[in-house]
C-alpha cells in the first residue's frame, strides 16, 4: 500500500488502517531494531520494542511531517536505544553499602540534572519561538539526527537551503540565548 494512503487512511477514526500501517511498517521496524540492538536481546523483547514504536507513532501520527518511514525508522532505532541503555544500566555492578564510603554526595548531581533540565526547556522554548520552518529544521536536525536531504524532503527546500536556514537559525538562537546569560 502506497504511503499516501496509508497516511489517509490513519487520519481516519478507521478500525482497520492502524493495522494496515503495522503491516506495512512491521518488518521494517524491526529489522531497525535488531540492528540497533545487534542480536542482544531475545525476539520478545525486540517485539516488544516495536509495539512500543508503533504505539508512539500512532500518538503523535498527527504531528508527524515527511516521509512515514523515516519517521518510523528513527522512531525505531531511539525505543532500541533506550531498551539498549536500559539493560546497560541494568548491568552494572552494585556496592554493598559498607563499601560505599568513598562515594561523593549525589545532591551535586541532582542539583546540575537540573540546571540542565532548565536549561533545555528554555532552549526548546526559544527553538518555538522562531518562524517556521526553521524551528522544524533544528528539531530534525540535533533531535532525530537527520541529514540535510532528509530535512530537505520533510520541510520541502532543497539540502543547501535547508543548511542556510539552520545556519541562520542557530546564530539567531545562541544570540537570544546569550541575552538571557545561557551559553551552549
């Protein structure tokens, strides 16, 4: 089924057109996933991570520009990443208690978790702030990681455009931000 319809069809309150996306977008999320995660985690668990992906599609299907597969991919690829850090962390080794006296105070960290929580509701702030597409274009760029042809086909510039307008877009930002004394 072409993406157009796709597209249409999932705008619909239609029963069967959530199904139909997960057909047509299945094998490819996973595939995305077991090459994200390299074969570490049992196919459940990589199942599981795709159910969660198209769970969050279909949430913000309606906030979602561009090509679906791209979206999906990059939807994809960050739920295994997280299942990844995930079972990372789950891995570490933990001190007994009397063996941790050594450890430096925790509030430190709590206390820069927070400025710099601050800090990045601030800058997505600002980001909203400007005229569009530009706010697109950074949001694509520094928070999916896409190249500037990927950008390109979302926002409808060509890939040269698409850099000037980031360009300009983040000279804008960081002078804005500096007003309010935050440096990135």
């Amino acid at each position: 089924m072409k993406e157009k319809k796709i597209k249409r069809l999932v705008r619909t309150p239609h029963n069967d057109s959530y199904r139909q996306l997960f057909e047509q977008y299945h094998a490819y999320a996973l595939a995305v996933v077991y090459r994200t995660l390299g074969g570490r985690v049992s196919s459940k668990d990589a199942e599981d991570c795709v159910v969660d992906v198209f769970a969050d599609v279909i949430m913000h299907l309606d906030t979602t520009a561009g090509d679906m597969q791209a979206y999906i991919g990059a939807a994809a690829r960050n739920k295994a990443l997280n299942l990844k850090r995930a079972r990372s962390a789950a891995d570490f080794y933990t001190v007994p208690e009397e063996a941790a006296g050594d450890v430096p105070d925790s509030s430190v960290n709590v206390e820069k978790a927070a400025e710099n929580s601050e800090t990045l509701r601030l800058v997505l702030a600002k980001i909203d702030e400007l005229d569009e597409p530009d706010p697109t274009i950074i949001i694509q760029k520094y928070f999916f990681g896409r190249s500037s042809a990927e950008i390109a086909r979302i926002v409808g510039l060509s890939p040269a455009a698409v850099r000037m307008r980031l360009s300009r877009a983040l000279k804008r930002l960081r002078a804005e931000l500096e007003e309010l004394g935050v440096t990135l």
